[in-house]
C-alpha cells in the first residue's frame, strides 16, 4: 500500500488508512505501508505521528506491520518506483476497513 502526503490537509485520511493497517495487519504479515512526504510535512513528522498512533493503540512495534515513511522530492518519480510491485494507493480502496483491507490481500495473493 502507498500514500503520498503532500501537505497536512492529507495526513488525516492517511492516518485514518495506518490505523486500520495497524489494525488490520502485524509484523509477521507480507504487508507494507510506503507514506512518501513529499512537502512541508517530513519523514520524520509523520514516523513520529505513526509511534503515537502505535502507543494511542497499544501496539508493540516490534509486533506492528511494517511502514517505509521517506522524504521524497516528487510523488510520480516515487510512486513509478513502484511499478514492478503489486501496489495499491491506500486512500483509494473501497473498503479500508481492517477486515476489507485482510480480503484485499488474500485475493491479491491468490
């Protein structure tokens, strides 16, 4: 999954999406969230706001899914950086719910 977060109007959703991750998923799933901050917000903003976000859920996070957060100069060059994964922009699924999130990954694997 990816996210782009370009100014702070856009941290909600993706906050709402890494809760769900988070919820969703654990460190022994096959899953990553990649969040490229690609504007006044940086790298190590958002990696802060997702520790409070695994504190606020009392998630070891040793035990978390895995997050790639990263500074990045523009979002196209680093989304087509992705084009030989199987990668899907995380604030476009139909249903983000923890559950709806676990089916998508299961049909993305079969």
């Amino acid at each position: 999954f990816y996210c782009v977060v370009s100014d702070e109007d856009q941290w909600p959703a993706v906050a709402r999406f890494a809760r769900r991750f988070v919820r969703a998923f654990s460190a022994k799933d096959p899953v990553v969230l990649a969040i490229g901050a690609t504007g006044p917000l940086t790298a190590q903003t958002i990696g802060s706001r997702i520790e409070s976000l695994l504190n606020r859920l009392d998630v070891d996070p040793a035990r978390a899914p895995h997050f790639e957060v990263s500074d990045e100069d523009g979002a196209d060059m680093w989304i087509e950086a992705f084009q030989d994964e199987e990668i899907i922009e995380a604030t476009s699924i139909a249903d983000p719910s923890p559950s709806g999130l676990r089916r998508l990954m299961r049909k993305m694997r079969a």
